[in-house]
C-alpha cells in the first residue's frame, strides 16, 4: 500500500561556479505524503523538483531540514523507494531481463524469486518475448516499461518519477501513460511524479504540488477532486479537468513572469 | 544474388592477384637489380625459413619469445588493470600518482634495459621484467580512463539501485570499462612483444630478437627476415584474437555505432 513521507523544510544549496558562493536551488520545502497518495511536482524547469526527487530518494543530500520516509530519516538510497530516470538510464550491457533483475541482484535476492519476479514485471508490463533484447535493440518507449519493471520489481513503498515519459513521442506516452495507471491502480504505492505537463498530473495525481523558481518552493498545494479509477478520455472531456487546468495554468504563468 | 556472389568471387581474386604480383614483382626485382645482402628475395627467405624450421632452432627460439611475452604481459596486465582500478576509483591515488605513471608511460622504457641487466642480469627475469616495465604504464593508464569514463549516469542509476562498492565495481564499472580495457590490452601487447624483441636482441642469448641480432650480425639477410616475418605474424594473430574476444565479452555493442 506503500509508506508515508514527510518532508520538513528541505532546502538545498549548490556551490556556484566561483566556488566560494551559493545559490539555493529548494527553499523550506515541507509537505506530507499519506500512503498509497499520488502526488506530481509541476513547474517549469530550473525549479528544483529533479533535485528534490533526488533528495527524497537520498541520492543528494539536503542542506538543512529532514525526509522521513515510512518513520526513518532518509540518508542513502535504500530499496524501500525506487527511482525511474527521465532518460531510463538502463545498462547497455545487460538485457531487458538483466536489467530488470539489477535491483534484485544488489538486493541480493535468491536467484529463484528474482527469476520470478523478474518475469512476472516483464509480463506486467508488456515486454514478453523481449527479454533477450539489449536496450539499443528496443525503442524508447521500451526501454522506459523496462526502467518502471526494474522500480516496481523491487516491490518498492515508494515510487519517484523523474518525467518518465518525458522523452517519449507523443503517441508512446499516451499509451505509456494508460498502462502504467492501470498498474498502479492495482498496486497503489506512494508516488512523487515529477512532470511539466498539466494533463498528465491531473489525470495521475491525488495532489499536485505546483513549484515557483528562484528559489524552488511550493506555491499551492492543489487537490484533484476526480474519482477514481480515472478514464483519460472521460477525464480530459470534464469541466473538473478544465477548471484544474486553467488553475494550475494560471499559476505557472504567473511565476514564469517573475 | 549471383551476380553478387560473382562480384564477390571476382573481387577475391583481385586482391589474391595483387599481393601475389607484389610478391612476384618483389622477387624479380631481387634477381634483377637488388643485391641480395641489401634485401634478398621471397624464394631465399623462404628457404631461410625452412631450414630453421627443419633444424628445430626457430621453435625453440619462438617458445623461448612466446615464454617471456606471456609471463611478462599477463604480470603487466594483472597488476596495470588492479592500479588502474584503484587509481580509477580513487581522486586521492590519481593526484599522488599519475606525474609518475604519465612520465614513465611517455619515457621510451627501453632506455632502461642498460639498467635492467645490471639488476637482473641477461636471464629469464630479466626479459620478462623489461616486457612488464614497457607494457605496465600504458595498461594502467588506458585502465584508468576507462574507469574515469564511465558515464556518471551508469554511477548515478546504480547508486540509486542501492548499489555500494562492491556491486558497483563488479556490476557497472568493469562491464562499462571492458571496451576500453581491450582497447588498453592491445596497445599494451605491442608495446610487450616490442620488449621482449629489444631485450632479446640487448641480452642475445635466445628468442626470435636474439635471431635477428645473430644472423644480422653475420650478413645473412635472408635468415634475418625469417624471425621478423614470423614477429608480424605473432602481432596479426594476437590483435584477431583480441578483436575475437572483444566481440565474445561484448556481444551489446555489436552493430552499435
């Protein structure tokens, strides 16, 4: 059912290019995630959300302020949370099953449940006769159900986007995107869905979280009050939807003139 | 389809046809214009060749080369590919390190054969040090930059797999790193098989250098050529043994650009 998050006032700092000052890339982020919630980061780019996924996921550290995550402070990536990367960032070396399996592996499951779990997520999502496949030899949209089997196969609490379907055509994400909610419906986890486009985070989330730059932080906390389970034609043909996103537009458009 | 099989056939035997006019053409020009001390023809290094090969002494004298450069480059592949790793893995090592490594990878190594004979004397170590000496720097070096180049995505996605070092080094780092490892395998093997010729020919005791130096010495063109032909042939085969190997260990990077 997934684990609860909470972050209290998470602020980051990077070094600039002289190496003597700072500038603050997140600012007292704070926000509760309750389990099995979906929540999305929307903004536009240079706000910080990548980096704050990163940190909820204990690949970067915070400046100041905590992350707890199912009651423990996050310091390193563990495999209570899994990430899916913007680019996939599967290993050119392994095969689809491979790297699947690659969680597993470090986790240092037995060989016989990782083979099964491994081909139960390649069944899930979709891939079957693929599984001897490199990654150069599958497209895009492949290549991103095998980064998403290879979070999900760890079973994890915790799932964190980063634009999974950013890099994808139009129609690959479109399918992408169905798939996934349907798997998702069956195994809620709580999720942070970094995204820049409005559609997808209303048609995914519980909550959208909207971000303003310079420094990022949190402008409003928007609830989607869309039942569930959601049809994204149905969806996006609802005044509800229309009304979110001429809100959150307003919002974003707002702080780009800033 | 014929017609390819036949372009194919046809372009086969262009190529046969042109190395055997070269060799044709190399031979009449010996018989005709070229003293035979100056460079002797095929025909005569070909009996060269079949008379050492009939009367045991090049065996003997390749076994003796293919000794030194098997112990010599696999002490310098083990130990260049360890450092390298370390080195690789480590901003500490690379800064304390790598004036010497990069001095001692630019020095011509040869230079020091002198001085190797001095410690080790002209036997077996001796050749075999000297070999390691000229191929362990360019293996350390060709290592670590393997291992420096690893894309930091590849890093950043096992990191975030829970990968620590261990995993990390076994998993990503040596299966990013075995392009280049090979690429470093065989700049170091020639470099290797370049030792043990100019220790062989220093220390003139046995080997197919020490060939070369004897029947050089001696005027017998024709015999020098034998050791030589058969050095080129050593270095073919290993570099195709090696690409072989890089296909077998790399079969994701077949048909990738």
């Amino acid at each position: 059912m997934g684990a609860a998050l909470e972050l209290t006032n998470v602020s980051k700092q990077f070094p600039d290019k002289d190496q003597v000052s700072t500038h603050e890339v997140l600012s007292g982020i704070s926000f509760k995630a309750k389990a099995g919630e979906f929540i999305s980061l929307i903004g536009s780019s240079g706000c910080g959300k990548t980096t704050l996924l990163r940190i909820v996921h204990g690949l970067e550290t915070a400046t100041s302020g905590t992350v707890i995550c199912d009651g423990r402070p996050v310091v390193h990536p563990d495999h209570n949370r899994a990430f899916v990367f913007q680019h996939f960032n599967l290993f050119p070396w392994r095969t689809v099953r491979e790297n699947i399996a690659y969680g597993l592996e470090v986790r240092g499951d037995p060989r016989g449940e990782r083979d099964y779990h491994v081909q139960s997520m390649i069944a899930l999502v979709g891939l079957r006769g693929y599984e001897k496949f490199y990654p150069h030899e599958i497209s895009g949209g492949m290549q991103q159900r095998v980064g998403i089997a290879r979070a999900l196969a760890l079973a994890p609490d915790v799932l964190l986007m980063d634009e999974p379907f950013g890099a994808l055509d139009a129609i690959t994400r479109e399918k992408l995107q169905r798939d996934i909610a349907e798997i998702l419906e069956d195994r809620p986890k709580t999720t942070l869905f970094v995204t820049h486009n409005m559609d997808e985070a209303i048609y995914f989330s519980d909550r959208i979280l909207v971000f303003g730059t310079k420094p990022g932080r949190i402008v409003e906390d928007v609830v989607v009050p869309l039942a569930r389970p959601r049809q994204a034609d149905l969806v996006r043909a609802s005044r509800e939807f229309a009304e979110l996103r001429e809100h959150l537009w307003s919002l974003l458009s707002r702080e780009m003139q800033k | 389809m014929i017609q390819a099989m036949r372009n194919a056939a046809y372009s086969r035997m262009g190529v046969i046809s042109f190395h055997a006019g070269l060799l044709i053409l190399w031979e009449v020009a010996c018989r005709e214009f070229i003293p035979p001390y100056f460079l002797p023809p095929p025909s005569s290094i070909f009996q060269a060749f079949v008379v050492t090969l009939k009367s045991g002494e090049l065996i003997i004298q390749l076994g003796q080369t293919a000794s030194v450069l098997v112990t010599g480059f696999l002490l310098a592949l083990l130990s260049g590919m360890l450092l390298g790793v370390a080195i690789g893995m480590s901003r500490t090592l690379t800064r304390l390190l790598d004036p010497y490594i990069n001095a001692m990878n630019a020095m011509p190594t040869v230079a020091l054969v002198p001085l190797v004979v001095i410690w080790l004397g002209l036997d077996f170590q001796a050749k075999v040090f000297l070999t390691w000496l000229v191929s362990f720097f360019s293996i350390v070096i060709s290592t670590q930059t393997a291992v420096q180049n690893i894309p930091h995505a590849y890093i950043d996605t096992a990191r975030a797999f829970g990968s620590r070092r261990i995993a990390m080094l076994t998993k990503v780092i040596v299966p990013a790193a075995i392009p280049f490892f090979i690429a470093g395998i065989r700049l170091g093997l020639a470099r290797a098989l370049v030792g043990v010729v100019v220790a062989e020919m220093f220390t003139a005791l046995s080997g197919l250098g020490y060939m070369v130096t004897l029947y050089g010495n001696t005027f017998k063109v024709n015999y020098v050529f034998v050791p030589i032909v058969v050095l080129a042939a050593i270095s073919v085969f290993l570099n195709a043994g090696l690409k072989w190997s890089e296909r077998r260990l790399t079969p994701w990077n077949r048909g990738r650009t």
